[in-house]
C-alpha cells in the first residue's frame, strides 16, 4: 500500500533528522568544530528536500484535514527551524564557543526537537488520503531529493517566492 510506503519513509527521514540533530548537540557540548560542522552539513542535506515537499505538495494536502490555520502554524514552525538554523551555522562558524555560545545552541537544538517529533505524526493522516494524492507526495519527495537543495539554498532561493500565502 502507499500511504505505509509514505508512513516508512517519512518516518525514516524524521529519525535521520533526530539523530543529526541529537549529534550536533553532543558536538556543540564537546566543543568539536569539525563534527558540529559536519553534521550542520548533514541536518541541511536532509532537512531542505524534506521541507520542500512537505510545503509544496503535502501541506496544502493537509488543509482539507486541518483547515488553513493549522497548516499555517507548521509553516511558521518551519519559519522557526530556518531561523534557528541560520543561527547554528554562524555559532558552527566559530573557531572557538564560548559558554553562552553552547547554550545558544543547546536551546535551539532543543526548540527544533519538537517539530522533528510533531511533524512525524502527520502521517497518519497522510494515509487517509487517495492513493493518487499519496503518489504525488511521494513523486514531489524525489523531485525534491533530485535537486538536492539544502535547507538554507532552498529557503534563500526558491521558498521565499513561494510562501507569501503562508506568511
């Protein structure tokens, strides 16, 4: 079936992102540049495809479910994740981190968190839509995993022309 194809992957695409996120954690703890770096990298590579087809395809699917208000608010969560990304790479950009900066990040990793864990429960009602909406949700995943953007190229190149409905 393909809502549990959907179910499977998207599920899959939430723990990668956890684990990235509960690594960079560690790293900005232990003070080791070079992971916190690294897994900067990581967290962008998985995290702008995924945004990408959650806003453009499977949102507005989810407003016949949720009606626009709710929708609207995990565009704004996602408005929050950017933010707080932007933010972790200029602390990742340092060569040194200071306390504050380790809570700095700390806190933003932790207010992330919860997006990564809320959004992985919109697919139960994923799985109630058609089979053909499912399939457009999942070709608008590979389309999206095609180009390969990153969270901030996509944010900065191709989601701001896109989100004034959101906004």
């Amino acid at each position: 079936m393909l809502a549990d194809e959907f179910t499977k992957i998207f599920r899959e695409e939430h723990r990668e992102i956890r684990d990235a996120l509960l690594g960079l954690n560690a790293a900005f703890q232990q003070r080791d540049m070079v992971e916190v770096r690294r897994l900067l990298g990581k967290t962008a590579r998985l995290s702008g495809p995924h945004f990408r087809y959650e806003e453009e395809v499977m949102y507005p699917a989810l407003v016949q479910v949720f009606g626009e208000e709710y929708v609207a608010s995990l565009y704004k969560a996602h408005d929050g994740v950017i933010s707080a990304s932007r933010r972790l790479v200029q602390l990742g950009g340092k060569s040194k981190l200071s306390d504050a900066d380790v809570a700095e990040a700390q806190k933003l990793i932790r207010a992330v968190l919860p997006h990564v864990s809320d959004c992985d429960g919109l697919s139960i009602m994923v799985e109630t839509f058609p089979a053909e909406e499912v399939a457009q949700i999942l070709a608008a995943r590979t389309s999206s995993l095609g180009e390969g953007l990153d969270l901030l190229t996509w944010a900065d190149q191709v989601r701001s022309g896109n989100l004034t409905a959101h906004s």
